[in-house]
C-alpha cells in the first residue's frame, strides 16, 4: 500500500473562503489543465499555537541542517 508522503492543506478562518475555494476549484477543474485531480484539502482551522523559540529562524541557525527550501533575498 503506497502512503502519502507529502500532503497539501488549505486552512481558513472565515466561512466565506471556504466558498470562494470551491469556486475557484471548479473554474480549474474546467480548465482541464492538470492531468490529474488536484487533491489539496481545505479544512477549518483549529487552534494554533506558535512553536517554541528554539524553533525559530532554524536556517539561520542551523544553515547546515536539513532543508526542503530556500532563503531568498
């Protein structure tokens, strides 16, 4: 069984957004652009708490550490 590894989300705060993305899905999907569905889920936020300090800046601190991205300038 193949398991997903990376999963794309959209949090929202406000009802109405929830709306507008389903709009704007639609239009996408029309477009037939994508060979494949596009699967992000869009989901209600919950409560968010920032991360501990040492979480913080961690490229800068740790510029040799793992990293999926890039700083731009």
């Amino acid at each position: 069984m193949r398991r997903l590894q990376i999963v794309a989300f959209c949090l929202f705060t406000v009802p109405a957004v929830l709306g507008q993305n389903n709009r704007s899905a639609a239009k996408t999907k029309a477009q037939a652009k994508w060979p494949k569905p596009i699967v992000t889920q869009v989901l209600p936020a919950a409560d968010f708490w920032p991360a501990e300090d040492y979480h913080q800046d961690y490229l800068q601190r740790i510029p040799w550490g793992y990293t999926c991205h890039y700083l731009r300038p």
